[in-house]
C-alpha cells in the first residue's frame, strides 16, 4: 500500500492591486526613504522597500520625478491630518482632545518639512503649493476639524469656536523654539493656550 502524500498548501497569491492602490502603496514606501535621502533616492530603492520590482513602478509612474512629486503631493496633503482630527473622542476633555489634536497636526506638519527639507531646491518649487491655494484649502479643512473638537464647549467660549481654532493652529505652526528651553509638550501647549501665561495664583 503506496503512502497517500498530502499536497504541499498552495501558496495563496495576495490579490492584485489596482493602479491607484499600487501608487497609494508606492507614495507610503517612498515619503520616508524621501526624508532620509532627498532626491538621492533611487527607484530601485523605493522597489526593494516596497517589496516589488523596479519596472512595477513605472508602470503606475512615468518617471523618478513623478514620483518624487506625487510624494509632496502626499505630504502636503492634509487627509491624513484631519482624518486623524475626526477620530478624536469628543466625550473627552477639552484639554485631552486639543493635546490629541496638536500631536496630530506637530506630526503632520513635521512630516511636511521633512519631505520639503530633504528634497532641498526641489521643494523650493512647492512650497508655493503650500502658500498658494493648496495650503489655503489645506489650512481651511484643518482649521474647520479643530472648530469640530472646540463645538462642546462653544458657549464657554470667548470667541466663535472657527476663531479659536484658528488661534490654536496659528500657535502650533509659529511655535518659536527657544535654545535654553526644552520645546512645550502638546500638553503644556494646550494649558498655556487655555489658560494663557499666569499660573493659577497670578492675578
């Protein structure tokens, strides 16, 4: 009696991807390795990171400044941000979701310099993006996420909760750093924004 040998398991294959998700997928390999090595960064970098090969990604990009340009693009973009803004628990505090709400937006906006940074005169050109109307819309949707999580407490407020919001984001994006001070946490940004400099006993 011949031993019955069991079929080795066939290897499922992960199910295709679409042109969109595969550029979508490309992006989020290649923003980091971006802010690592600027426009030194080669396509077949990007490829080994991503764990495909190097002619996939000319497939769904015509070429590596495509693709560098498409990751500023990313970066500047404000979806993740005010994605990350709607998940706040508005059954929390105000000082927790203005703390949530900073962490956010100090990640959003470092991760921004460190695309723009490293790609140096390359992203000379879109910061115009960022000051023109791409950061005009960007700042807007940001601004009106922050007015969402201040909407609780808008009659304690001093001013139209669209108007603090503003303040709070203006605060986070100025944010001076000083040489002899460690930087605020997103906590004590928070406490100084609404309670202003006084300590409690101050009058």
């Amino acid at each position: 009696m011949t031993a019955h040998k069991e079929n080795p398991p066939t290897r499922r294959r992960a199910p295709a991807m679409s042109p969109e998700q595969r550029r979508e997928m490309i992006i989020q390999t290649a923003i980091p390795l971006i802010a690592e090595y600027g426009a030194a960064v080669t396509t077949a970098k990007i490829a080994r990171a991503a764990g495909i090969g190097e002619g996939t990604i000319f497939r769904v990009f015509a070429d590596k400044d495509e693709v560098l340009q498409a990751c500023v693009a990313e970066a500047l973009s404000p979806e993740h941000a005010v994605r990350e803004l709607d998940a706040i628990d508005l059954s929390q505090p105000l000082p927790d979701r203005l703390a949530e709400a900073a962490e956010a937006l100090q990640a959003h906006m470092s991760r921004m310099g460190a695309i723009l940074g490293s790609l140096g005169h390359r992203g000379g050109k879109h910061p115009g993006t960022v000051r023109g109307a791409g950061r005009d819309e960007s700042t807007t949707r940001i601004r009106a996420a922050l007015a969402e999580l201040l909407e609780p407490e808008k009659a304690a407020l001093r001013r139209p909760p669209e108007q603090i919001a503003a303040l709070f984001f203006g605060l986070l994006f100025t944010q001076p750093r000083t040489e002899d001070e460690p930087d605020l946490t997103p906590q004590e940004l928070v406490e100084v924004f609404l309670h202003g400099a006084l300590s409690g006993g101050a009058k």
